[in-house]
C-alpha cells in the first residue's frame, strides 16, 4: 500500500509540474504577444532613424559656430535641433507666405 501511495505522490508532483510549466508557457506567449508589436514598432523607428540620419555639412568659420551655438542655448537647444528650427519654422514659413 505505501508503494501505491508513494506512486500517486510521485504522480501528483508530476501533474502539479506540467501545470505549472504549461501555464507558464502561456503566460510567456501572452507576454511575447503583448510586447511583440511594441518591439516592431521599436525596431522600424531604429530603422527609420538610421535612414534619416544624414548629415548635411555646412562650411563656417569658428565665430559663426559660436553665435550658432549661443543662439543655440538661449533657444534650449542644441545646435543641430536650432538649425533645424530657424531653418523649418522661420525661412520656410516666410518663404511659403
């Protein structure tokens, strides 16, 4: 009787681990499907980026990269973003009109 019995435990235990890892199982594929399209869109903004990072060289002496530079820090940017913004919010808006 005590083989019986060790045999069910021996069952038991082995039912409560198969449980468990099959829930455990779905609990990962939940997850991955959950984050999933988080990481696609993660990877085409990476690839995105790599596709618009192209830089654009603009001879200029020191002093000009200076006043770039201050202007830059009074506007709380950095030199590139400033560019970018005298360039797109100020010409283009005066070229358009």
């Amino acid at each position: 009787m005590k083989k019986n019995v060790l045999l069910d435990m021996i069952e038991l235990a082995k039912n409560k681990i198969l449980y468990v890892f099959r829930k455990l199982c779905l609990t990962i594929n939940r997850i991955f499907c959950i984050i999933y399209p988080y990481i696609l869109n993660i990877m085409k903004k990476i690839e995105f980026e790599l596709i618009r990072n192209e830089g654009i060289y603009v001879k200029m002496t020191d002093e000009q990269k200076e006043i770039i530079k201050k202007l830059a820090r009074c506007q709380k940017k950095s030199s590139s973003d400033f560019v970018k913004w005298v360039i797109f919010s100020k010409y283009i808006n005066d070229f358009i009109k």
